[in-house]
C-alpha cells in the first residue's frame, strides 16, 4: 500500500511552473489522508488566479497515477501569499497585497485597467478593494455605477461594494456636495493616506490603487506611507505615451518600489468579421518599454468600443459581458497579474527566511495509517 513518503517524494517532482519550486517546499500540499488505498489530499494554490492552476493539478494527478493509485480525492484550495513587508507596516495588517496602476500620460485606461482587472480578480474568489487615488478627477463610482456615499460606522469608512470589490473614491463624496476637485498637494497627500488608514478594508489579498496620471503627489505619498507589492504601468502603444512612461518608472525606482510590470492597453483593433488585429496606435508599445526596464510584460488589451461603454456607463465589461473576447483578455492578464504577485512573495518569504523549506505539510492520518507510517514499507 502506499504510504505518505512516497506521496511526498513523488510530489516533490511536481515544480511549480512560475515560482520554480516544487508544491511540497512550498507548502502547497495539506492533509494528507490514506484510507483503504484512497489518498485524498489538499491542493494549496498560491492564489486563486493562479494561471498555471490546471497545469499544476494535472502534474499532480499524474504524479499520484504514478505510484499506482488510482483512488485520489484532490481538493483545490488557494490562499494568497503576502506579497509585501506586512510586520513592518502598522496601517493595513489585513491586505496582503498593494498594487498600484500608474501611467507617465493621462488617459491612456488606468483606471479602466484597474476596475477591470480588480473584478476580473474577484471573480476568481480572490478578496480585492479598489482605493481611487485619483482625487482630482475620480472616476471609479462612475466606472462601477456605484452612487451612494459610504458610511462612517466607529470612526472608520466603510467601502462601497460592487461585484465583489469594496471600493473607496473622492467621488463619492463630490456626489454628495457637487464640488469639484481643486486641492493642493498636502490635502491630496492627507485624503490618499485618510483612504488607506481609515477605510475598513477588512482581510483583502489584493489592494488595486488607481493612480492619478503622471509622478505627483498621489504616488509620492503612497510610495512614502505604506510598503506596496508592486506598481503596474499602463501605457498605450505610441512613442509619447511609451516615452512618458519611462519617467514614471524611472520616479518608481528611485522611490525603490518594485515594478510588477506593463500592461499595453488600445493595442489593437479586431475585425469581428475575419480577427484580423489593427494596430491603430502603432506597435509593441508596451514590449518596447518591458524590454527595456526588463521588467514583466503583462500583456495587451484591445481598443473596443465595449470597453469604452462599459467604463463609462458603470457597467466593466468583465460583468456586463464576462464571455467576450474583452473579458478574458482582462481575465488573462488578472492571471498573470497574480502569478508575478506570487513570485514577489515567494521571494519576500525566502528573504525572510520563513519558507515552509523541508517543513511537513499539516498530514491527517487515519488510524490504519499511522500504523503503516511509523512501519513504512
Ligand atoms: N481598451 C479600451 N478600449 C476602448 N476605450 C477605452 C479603452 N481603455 C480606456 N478606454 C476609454 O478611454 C478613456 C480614458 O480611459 P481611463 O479613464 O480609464 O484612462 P485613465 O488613464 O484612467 O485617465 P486619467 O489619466 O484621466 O485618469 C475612457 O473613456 C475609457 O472608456
Ligand atoms: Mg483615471
């Protein structure tokens, strides 16, 4: 019969694709339990928008095949990994993880990137906020066709929700008092830091930041109150666009705040007739600027005017049309998004020393198999 090493040691060969570490180093692998030659066992994803999820579950059960077992009862569970010096920072115990979505030029879809990309997360299951730090000009309630002003209850604001995302924007309060948006830097400075610290964001395993263009006070002051995971640059595929986004990653690395990577957005035009793709803006934008930071490249959303109707009639296409070739490109680059996540926090915990190396995965034996475990063989 077989016994927990030789689950282990076989498992042991499956490596994760992206973190290139095997599942059982990592810790990936919990309750193991061996019941009349039934092995049932737990499956601990890295995050639950894991892009190699059905890679690593075929590996796994072809690895159990392997041993001769042809009984496995896998479940499949994800729990994100906190990408960022969480002991360090008092403000946000509960997120694990901070994103911020910045671009060197106005307009070019931070802000549709970062509402899409934060439900295409939720939609995974993964717990996601959405903090518009665009206090000039918000635009998020609109985006998420969310009207009603949060609440303060004990002192702390509570997020509006939508779809699965608590969210936070200056918005919501000039729809209360029909001011516009006229601060000077300290106030944008105080209202940025107010909206991380006094918000109740509750447990979340993304913190997506919606930055307001360009290197001013929003991104200073958030680089300097909180530690964050990573940034996300946005930027379309023409050279002015590109050339203004090497400044804003050249202002991130002098702040020393990694980069998570670019996304090109209104890279392309589909024919809905033949898919011919039309690069209208020009081409490899966001290649361009990855190569040359070599930093990630995250990958491209189309210009389509489904996007454009969705943002601004509060309806993100990733729900008003979740099966549109425009939803699933949002939903890909989420995926990808949360794999290099996980690798930065994979990296913070060898840092730290506190990786599960060698350590036992939680093992719940049954009777007949605690016998066979201490007489192995
Ligand atoms: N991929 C896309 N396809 C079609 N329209 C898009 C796309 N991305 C953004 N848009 C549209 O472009 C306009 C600008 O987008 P958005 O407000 O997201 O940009 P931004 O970078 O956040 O702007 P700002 O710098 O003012 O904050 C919006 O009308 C939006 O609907
Ligand atoms: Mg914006």
């Amino acid at each position: 019969m077989v016994t927990v090493d030789q689950i282990l040691t076989i498992l042991k060969t499956v490596v994760d694709p992206e973190l290139h570490k095997d599942i059982v180093s990592m810790g990936m692998i919990k309750d193991i339990a061996i019941h009349d030659g039934r092995v049932a066992f737990t499956l601990e994803l890295t995050t639950p928008a894991c892009p190699f999820n059905s890679d690593i579950e075929q590996d796994v059960r072809n690895a159990i095949a392997n041993i001769g077992v042809k009984d496995l009862d896998l479940k499949i569970t994800a729990r994100v990994m906190e990408g960022r010096a969480v002991s360090m920072d008092e403000l946000l115990p509960g997120v694990k993880n901070i994103l911020a979505v910045a671009s060197g030029k106005g307009g070019v879809g931070k802000t549709t990137v970062s509402v899409n990309l934060s439900l295409a997360l939720a939609r995974t299951g993964a717990k996601v906020g959405l903090l518009d730090a665009d206090i000039y000009g918000p635009s998020v309630p609109l985006m998420l066709g969310l009207k009603k002003a949060p609440e303060v209850i004990n002192n702390k604001i509570e997020p509006a929700f939508s779809e699965g995302v608590k969210c936070i924007s200056m918005g919501f309060f000039y729809e209360q008092s029909q001011q516009a948006g006229i601060y000077r830097g300290p106030i944008v400075s105080g209202i940025v830091k107010q909206f991380l610290t006094d918000v109740n964001w509750g447990q979340l395993d993304y913190l997506i930041i919606d930055l307001p263009p360009g290197t001013g006070d929003a991104p200073l002051t958030l680089a300097q109150t909180i530690p964050v995971t990573g940034i996300i640059i946005v930027t379309t595929p023409q050279d002015v666009a590109m050339n203004v986004a090497v400044k804003a990653i050249g202002m991130f690395n002098k702040l020393n705040v990694p980069i998570v990577g670019v996304i090109e957005n209104m890279s392309y035009m589909q024919c809905p007739h033949c898919h011919e793709q039309m690069h209208v803006f020009g081409k490899g934008g966001g290649q361009k600027v990855s190569e040359q930071f070599n930093i990630p490249f995250l990958g491209e959303i189309p210009l389509h005017a489904h996007i454009m109707e969705g943002s601004d009639f509060g309806k993100p296409v990733v729900i008003s049309d979740p099966e549109s070739m425009q939803a699933h490109t949002f939903s890909k680059v989420a995926k990808v998004i949360a794999g290099k996540v996980s690798i930065i926090a994979a990296e913070i915990r060898s840092q730290e020393g506190s990786e599960t190396k060698g350590s036992d995965p939680d093992i719940k034996l049954d009777q007949k198999q605690t016998q066979s475990a201490s007489h192995p063989g």
